[in-house]
C-alpha cells in the first residue's frame, strides 16, 4: 500500500479543491476551507512542507481516507 508523503501547503490546498473544499479563506489565527457545513482549518503557509502526521489528522477532519487521498493524488 502506497504511504503519504509530506506535502506542500499550495498543494494541500489544490488536492483538497479536488475534493470539493472551497477556500483557503483567511478569518482568526488560521486560514480554513469550506465544504457544505464543514469548516476545515488548516495551517499556515510556510516554507516547511506538512507533516504526515499533521496532513493524517487534516484527513481525518475532512472526512477523507488514505485511499481516496492516495487515489485522488495521481
């Protein structure tokens, strides 16, 4: 089974508009995104790239699995 990888912020944000998340939009400490009545926060920009552990917890707030990350990703 293929792993996550850490990832780019522009490009956490492009994987997550292909999962129907609009955004980022800026609003508080962190910028979020919208899907229906989900509000996902996410982090800042930085230069650092996201933690696997950080993107898996992401994951788990936006109702996505691996396997459909992984899959979407190609």
């Amino acid at each position: 089974m293929a792993k996550l990888v850490p990832i780019a912020w522009h490009d956490l944000v492009e994987m997550l508009r292909k999962f129907g998340f609009d955004g980022p939009y800026t609003g508080g400490k962190h910028p979020y995104m919208i899907k229906g009545d989900l509000v996902l926060t996410i982090p800042n920009p930085h230069r650092k790239e996201i933690s696997v552990d950080l993107l898996t917890r992401i994951l788990k707030q936006a109702g996505i699995t691996r396997e459909e990350w992984l899959k979407k990703d190609k």
